[in-house]
C-alpha cells in the first residue's frame, strides 16, 4: 500500500502556502518509507494527519490510499483500514479515560491482535509504566498516557504509522526508549513513518523532512 | 504482512468479544428503559391474548351457531295489532318482491302452511294425541337437511324436522303429563300417526322425525308433501305464507332492521342474538389487540428516546471506538444484540401467560373445552415470532441510525 498527497489545501489556510513543501504539492509515501513533518505550532501538522488518517474533509486535492479517494470512502471500509494499515498516535492522545492503561490496550488489540496480551505488559515495561496497567487512564499524567498512547498504536498490523508530536511531554531518556521500541515495531511490519513535530528530532536518522 | 509467529491463526479467527466494548457504552438507570421493557410487555400480552380470544370465540361461535354458511337466516312475519287483528296477515307477492329487493337480502322463503286439518297421535308408546301444523320451506333455508328429507307421492312415511325449541319445551312439561322425556336421538324412534283430512278425504300416514332444527322454530315436511297435501285435501294451491325467512349477511344491518321496522314485519330478534354477542365479543377483542398494537408502538417510541440518550451519553467512547478502527455494523449488531435477551424474555413471557389465560378460559362454564385445543393457535405463535423478529429490526434500525448520526 502506498498513500498519495495530491495537492492538498486546507480549505482553512490563509497564508501563502508556495513555499510548503507538502501544501498544494504531490507527494508519494511507500510502505518503509519514513517522513518526518516540521512545523511550528499552528501550521497545519495535525491537519494534516488527520486529513490522512480521514478524520477531517475540510480540504481540496486528495488524500488516497493507493488508487482510492478517501473523500469517497465509507466509515465502514475506513474501519477497515484503521484495524489493520493505518495505525496513528494522536497528539491529543484520545484514550478511554475511565478504563485503565491496560483495558485501553486491550481493545486496540482484540480488534486485530497482532501482538498476545503478554506484550502489553513487556512494552509498559520497557517505556516505564508497567505500575500504571492497571489505573483509570484519567488518573496517569499526561506523560503516562502518552506512552500508553504510542502502545496502543503499535499492538494491531499497520503499513503506516501516523505520529502527531508523540514526545511532547516526555524527557529525554523516555523519549529515547519509545523512538527505539517504535523503530523496532515499523521494522518488524516493514511499515512507513509519518512523523509530524515541532522541529526536527536528533533522534531520527535518515528521514526524509518536509517543511510544511 | 510481515508477523512475527504470533498470532497463530486460530487466535486471530476468534469473533471480536463485545464484553470490553460493553463497559463504554453509558446505558445508566433509566427510568424510559424499565417502561419500554413494561409497556412492550404489555403490548405484546394484549396483542398475543386478544388473537387467541378471537379465534376461541370464532371457533365456539361457529360449532353450533345457525350462521354456518356465512349468512344469517331471520323469519319475519307480520306484527298482530289491534287493529289488523282477523285481517289477512299473511305476505302479498308484493310483500316478497319489495323484500327481494333489498340489497341486504340474499334469498327469501316462505313458510308455507297446511291448509288440511292434520292430527297426531304418538302410536302405543305415548299416550298422546294433538291437532298439529306443519310447514314446509325450502330446503336451503333449513339448517339440518338430511338425505331421507324427501317425499314422493304414494309414499306413507312423512319425514319430519323438528324444532330443537320445541323438543325442550316438550321435556319440560312431560314429566307433568306422565309422558317419557327424550332426548334428541330417541325422538327418531318415536312413531307419529298423522291423520290428514280436508274436504276432499283423509289419509293416515307416519310421521318419521329425521332431523332436528335450531333455525327454525317449527314442524317442517318436505315441500312436495305440502303441495300435495294442500291440493289433495283442500283443493288450495295459493300460498298463504304468514311467516317468511330471509337469508341475509348481517342481520344486523340497520338498514335493513330499519326498513322491517317501517313495514311494521316482527322480527325474531332472539335468532339473531347470538350473531349480535359474537359480533361484539369479537370487536371487544379486536380493540384490545388494536390497543395491544397501540402500546407497542408507543413502548418502541419510549425505547427510541432512551437509545438516542443511551448513545448520546456514549457519543464520545462510541466515536473513539470508531476512530480505532471498530466497525460501524459490527458496534450497531453488538449493541443491538444486547437487548436479545430481554425481548426474548417478553415474548416468551406474554406466550406464557397467554397460555395460562387460555387454560382458564377452557375452565370457563360456557366453554365447552372439548371444542377447543388447549395449546395456543398456530397464529398466535406466529404473530409470536414476527413480533420477536420485528422489534429485533426496528431496535437494529434505530441503532444503526443513532451510530450512523456520529460521525
């Protein structure tokens, strides 16, 4: 599978758009492809995922997952692809916040389990928060659910993993652990990396960057 | 798509477990719930016992009702006054044409009189001798017609139809005069010695009772036996009819009670009574069922408003579900298939006590059980089942379209 940007304008966007590197311009994204998104604040970068994960229509161009037009696709074929090619974490994490860590995982993973239960428990150990398993969502910072967020995201099959600023709340060492284990899950799927953050991230090697 | 060994293929072909998605939809303790459940209940119970109660009644009312045929047969006859009293009452042929025009009546026949003096004696086994009338009519006009309910000249046996009416009063009054009681097969065995006399002679013959008549509330024989005994002895052929019956659909039409009225005819109202309590039994019923059906579409109604608060209240943890990648069908059949159960649990109550009301109505003193099945009608089963069905589809409809409205 491969997704295809053509010329997309945010129906919304009102400064000059020439000079993006992603705005009105056509871009092909292959499967182990990985693209990391810099932007500041307030440009467009969770637009953008959301335009490709087909949460939002407010655009022109297309947004197409190999030859279909997402605009013409129907919530129930979107499901589809949500269960098992598209996976994302949001920025504004979205978890069930009166079910625990472990309940969120788990109903990302009986949809399409890729990994067993037991791996639930072997990531939250790796990003620290094996402790958090079992508490309310709403009850961990906003730094534990975002790890329990990017857990989420990697427990079905994907070909695309969208990431809209997965670090912003976690340090250095933290963030460290979750870029590795993220790395090591696209390569096990041998799937593609959309990375959208504020500025460049160190951590990443060998991304192709797009201004937006 | 690249996996690493897990998981094996049968984990993965395991249907989606609704049990972790239940804790998200917000269903609360409502009031509107517990009421839809109530009032469905109660719908279906009206529906389920008002449709049994028909058929009873249908089935109870047609064993032995007179309107085996679908018609009503009524005898009129000319009300007596003081004022037309030793008059000729009987039916001019106008009488019978203008009645024959009515778009009510089917068919009209009169009750032909003997116009010869005709006395009975019951032969050696009741001592019992009477000055007798007998009618004739025509034979699609009598209720019981046997085969043997025929006369040619030349034969001495008479058959004869016997009013049921009559037998009763008779049994009643028999004791009194030292006389046997009978009972409606005995009375085949009685021999009757009818002596037949008019100006032209006499005749004996034997009167044979062949058939007992709810309907109609006479001594009947053959009509070839009439004519010939009306020509025979008194040489009279005009027919001299002081009564006649007519068949008609619904011998309650008010037109046709109200054009009776007008020509000042009597009418044997009790005939009709039977089909008047039916009638009204029934529609007694069909409004229960009718409001049966009211109470279910009103208890769906309340069920939609607490769907639409139930998904209301879930609108987050549903849209999220679908933001997942949770399918839309697979989310709208799971929530649906929830309430299952409780609509299984309705039905199969209200066919319970359905049953046990029909059971009691079999202990009714009017019924005559042996009449009627004591297993519910099949039609009521079946209404059963589409009801189940129905309301399962209605509740996925309503589903559907509450999910469909999220995103």
């Amino acid at each position: 599978m491969q997704i295809n940007l053509q010329e997309i304008v945010p129906d919304y966007i009102d400064k000059n758009i020439n000079e993006s590197q992603v705005w009105n311009k056509n871009i092909v994204i292959k499967k182990t492809e990985h693209v990391h998104i810099v932007a500041p604040s307030g440009t467009g970068k969770t637009s953008l995922i959301h335009f490709i994960y087909g949460l939002r229509k407010d655009y022109t161009g297309s947004v197409s997952y190999d030859d279909i037009n997402t605009k013409k696709l129907s919530t129930e074929s979107f499901s589809s692809f949500r269960k098992n090619k598209l996976s994302i974490i949001f920025q504004d994490l979205r978890l069930f916040e009166n079910q625990t860590a472990r309940e969120n995982l788990e109903i990302k993973r009986m949809l399409d389990p890729y990994h067993p239960p037991e791996m639930i428990n072997e990531m939250a150990k790796r990003l620290g928060i094996e402790n958090k398993l079992e508490q309310a969502a709403k009850t961990c910072s906003y730094g534990e659910q975002q790890r329990i967020a990017i857990i989420r995201s990697l427990m079905q099959p994907f070909d695309f993993l969208l990431l809209d600023e997965p670090y912003s709340h976690l340090d250095e060492v933290n963030r460290k652990k979750a870029t590795t284990l993220i790395y090591e899950e696209c390569e096990k799927r041998n799937a593609a990396m959309i990375f959208a953050d504020l500025k460049p991230i160190d951590l990443l090697k060998g991304e192709k960057i797009l201004m937006l | 798509m690249n996996k690493p060994g897990f998981p094996p293929s049968g984990v993965r072909g395991l249907p989606l477990s609704y049990k972790k998605i239940q804790p998200l939809i917000i269903s609360g303790k409502n009031f509107s719930k517990w009421l839809g459940y109530f009032g469905l209940g109660i719908g279906v119970l009206l529906l389920l016992v008002s449709m049994q109660m028909f058929i009873n009644i249908q089935q109870l009312l047609t064993k032995d009702n007179p309107r085996k045929t679908g018609y009503d047969f009524i005898s009129i006859s000319k009300t007596i006054t003081n004022e037309n009293m030793g008059k000729d009452n009987t039916f001019t042929n106008a009488d019978l044409d203008n009645l024959k025009k009515l778009p009510q009546v089917q068919g009209i026949a009169p009750l032909v009189p003997n116009q010869f003096r005709v006395r009975a004696t019951a032969g050696d086994l009741i001592p019992f001798s009477t000055d007798l009338f007998l009618e004739s009519i025509n034979n699609n006009f009598i209720d019981t017609v046997p085969p043997s309910f025929t006369w040619q000249p030349g034969q001495t046996v008479v058959p004869i139809i016997f009013s049921s009416d009559f037998l009763e009063i008779y049994n009643v009054f028999a004791p009194a005069q030292d006389l046997p009681q009978l009972s409606p097969k005995t009375i085949s065995s009685v021999n009757i010695v009818l002596e037949c006399s008019g100006s032209n002679g006499s005749q004996t013959f034997k009167g044979n009772i062949v058939a007992l008549s709810d309907r109609i509330n006479s001594l009947l024989v053959p009509e070839t036996f009439m004519k010939w005994g009306n020509l025979h002895f008194s040489g009279d052929t005009t027919v001299h009819a002081s009564r006649i019956y007519i068949k008609t659909k619904d011998a309650n039409d008010p037109q046709l009670i109200s054009y009776l009225d007008q020509q000042n005819y009597h009418l044997n109202k009790d005939k009709i009574k039977f089909s008047r309590i039916k009638n009204i039994l029934q529609n007694i019923v069909s409004t229960l069922g009718v409001f049966g059906i009211l109470v279910i579409v009103l208890a769906l109604m309340l069920f939609s408003f607490y769907l639409q608060l139930m998904i209301a209240r879930s609108k987050d943890n549903l849209r999220l579900l679908l933001t997942l990648g949770y399918s839309p069908q697979w989310l709208a059949n799971s929530v649906a298939k929830t309430w299952l159960p409780v609509y299984l649990f309705i039905i199969i109550a209200a066919l319970i006590i359905t049953e046990i009301l029909h059971i009691l109505f079999l202990q009714l003193s009017f019924v005559s059980a042996a009449n009627l099945s004591p297993v519910l009608n099949w039609s009521v089963w079946l209404l059963a089942i589409v009801l189940f069905v129905l309301t399962l589809f209605i509740n996925l409809k309503l589903v559907k379209n509450e999910l469909s409205k999220i995103e």
